[in-house]
C-alpha cells in the first residue's frame, strides 16, 4: 500500500503521535522525575513526582498545538508509570502557569477557519481528559498568572498549590471567545453558580488569597523576599477584616496603598524555593497512603468534573470551531495586532452595528479592530 502524501506545509498537523519527538528549541513541554520525599525528607527510593512543564515563559506559558499534544502524552506516561506517586503541573518562570492558547497561533493560523480549530479543539480537550484520567493524582503548582485556557486545564488538576503572586480568572469575553473549554463545567463546582458567573462574564482576575477564600485552591504561598524578609504580596489584602459589613481578604489593595505595595514588589525578589517546599509537603503526605486507595478515591471525587465536562465538551468544541469565524476572529487579532495598551476590540462599535442588524464581515471585523481606533477617535 502506497504512503499518504506529507501534510502540505502551510496546514498544521493535528496527530497527537507526531508530538513524540520535542523540538530542540522553542515552546515545549518538559517532563521530569524528580525523587519523592518521606515526611522527614529522606528520599524514597525508586519513587518519584512527575513534573509536566510548559516551557513557553516567553509567551506566559501559552501552549501551542505541538504543546497540547506533548502534555497529553506526558500525562499518558506519568499515569503509567509504576514508580510515580503523583504528577506535578506547573509552568516556567516565575510569571505565569499559563495564559492558555497561544493567541498569536489563534490569530495567525486558527482565526477564520472553524475546520482547523476543531481539529485543535480536539487536541485540547484530550489535553483536558488527559489530566482527568490521569491514574495518579495531579497537583497543579501555580507559580504565575493562571488565566484563560491555563485557569481551564488548572481546574482540572486535583490540588491547586500557588504562589500568592498568582492570580487567577478568564479573558474569554473580552477576547471573542467564551470559557467553555472547562471553567464553566468546573468553575461553579468549586466556589458556586453567582461567584462563577462574575469570574466568567467579567473576566475579573483574582488574587490567590481570593481564590484560597473561595476554595479554589489548597494553599497560597507567600514568595516574595524583602529586606531578607518573606512577606504576602504587597498587592493584596492578605488578613481578614471588614469594610462596611463585607469581608475584604483577597482583594487587590487600591489607591496609597497599591502604590506602596508596588513599592515593595519592586524592591523584592521572587523566591519560588516555599511554593516548591509545599508542593513537595503536598507529594509526601499523598506517599504515605495506599496507592490503590488514592486512585479510587480521586477518580471518584473527579466524577462531578467529568459528569460536566463529558456532557458539554464536544456541543461546546463545535461552538468554538463555528466562533472562528466571527468573534473569535475579531478578539484574537485585536489581542495579536493591537499595540500593548490597546488590545481589545471596540465593543461598542460592533454592539451599535450589530444592534441595526449587520452581518459578521470582513469589513466589520476590521472595523472593530484596535488599529482603527485613532482615526474613529478623530472624528
């Protein structure tokens, strides 16, 4: 039987076997053993946390389609693997865990073509299935901003355990896409329907302190070194008091105060050696318990995520793919084309034309744009 002919070059490869091989250079997934610890430190031998890493700091993180399908096969071996007690998923860096989708690939490949991006969406939500299946138990380390898809595959995860410099929420609203890839199937689980709704529609960041409030998370780790002092972050309410009947812990600090903790944050250094320490406290207490135990366990506990995820995640695969074509398109270049400040679409301007009863064009999508802004401004 002949060979299929190669993949023309201008369209991506969408197999998931091709991913086996990492490039030499360039966003990538990094798996690594790294021995696990009794509870008095000493090494178990021949036992290990697997640490999944998406390496694309330069781009928070983002994962490309080639790194979609590397994390899947890098949670296939760690689920495998006999000698591994639990997975830890983290990000390079010290900025973010992971924004999501590479928007520049969205923007320049993806936008306008709803085929190829549910081939993509397909790769994306095995990533997804790929964390929930995983046979032993995933601990995500937070070491940055966790936002858009990455807050999606971070909620996947079985623990949360971040630096209280991250922060957390979704874009998907403000950027011509909605956040169906798994927040709102695991969002409302976590911390209820209204608080979800905010976080969804809004696209609000929350701080860590937040999040540890709302029971997103399990711990929030202060990183920041001061003086030779470890302190919270300096951006955020880290103690409980009120403020006209209502609890302000987690909220991000306003006015003097903001300024002198951006003081502060500046004058200090990011020391990510206490979040690796707790992740590690994390890993040695799972050691100390049956195996099969644990698997049955968390794979019964993440029967709430999956009773969500598996109802709604090829309706809203397809919703994605058919986005492509008319908002998805319009957020994704505005976020790729815009200049920093400016990187949103004019959402007034396409609600006033779509209220008289246009239709999604060219046109309009370029009208919408943020490179149109100075000279509509002007007139």
């Amino acid at each position: 039987m002949s060979q299929p002919d190669r993949l023309p070059s201008h369209l991506v490869d969408h197999d998931v076997a091709q991913g086996a091989t990492q490039p030499s250079s360039g966003p990538a997934v990094r798996y690594e053993l790294k021995p696990a610890r009794r509870p008095d430190g000493r090494v178990a031998e021949g036992l290990y946390a697997a640490w999944i890493t998406l390496d694309n700091p330069a781009q928070y993180n983002s994962y490309t389609t080639e790194m979609a399908k590397e994390v899947v096969l890098s949670f296939r071996r760690a689920s495998n693997a006999r000698d591994v007690v639990a997975v830890v998923f983290t990000g390079a860096g010290d900025r973010a865990f992971c924004t999501g989708g590479n928007t520049k690939e969205y923007a320049e490949y993806y936008a306008g073509r709803p085929a190829e991006y549910a081939a993509y969406m397909r790769l994306f939500n095995d990533m997804v299935s790929a964390i929930l299946l995983c046979d032993k138990p995933v601990i995500c380390r937070v070491n940055g901003m966790r936002v858009g898809g990455g807050q999606e595959i971070g909620m996947a995860c079985d623990f949360s355990v971040a630096s209280d410099l991250a922060n957390f929420g979704q874009a998907g609203p403000r950027h011509g896409s909605a956040p169906v890839g798994g927040s709102t199937d695991f969002l409302p689980l976590y911390v209820g329907v209204e608080r979800a709704m905010f976080s969804v529609t809004l696209c609000q960041p929350w701080s860590a302190y937040r999040a540890l409030n709302y029971g997103l998370i399990t711990e929030a780790v202060p990183v920041l070194t001061v003086d030779d002092e470890v302190i919270p972050n300096p951006l955020v309410v880290s103690d409980r008091w009120l403020e006209r009947g209502r609890v302000v812990y987690g909220d991000f600090k306003t006015g003097a105060e903001a300024a002198a903790g951006k003081d502060l944050l500046k004058r200090g250094v990011t020391d990510l050696r206490p979040l690796d320490a707790a992740v590690e406290r994390l890993v040695s207490s799972l050691l100390m318990t049956f195996p099969g135990c644990v698997e049955k366990t968390v794979s019964e506990i993440r029967k709430h995520k999956l009773a969500h995820w598996d109802a709604n995640k090829e309706s809203n695969r397809a919703w994605l793919a058919l986005n492509m074509l008319s908002e998805a398109n319009a957020g994704f270049r505005a976020f790729n084309e815009g200049p920093k400040d400016d990187r949103e679409a004019d959402f007034v301007l396409l609600r006033q034309r779509i209220a008289k009863g246009e239709a999604w064009s060219d046109e309009l999508i370029e009208a919408i744009l943020p490179k149109g802004r100075g000279d509509r401004a002007g007139k």
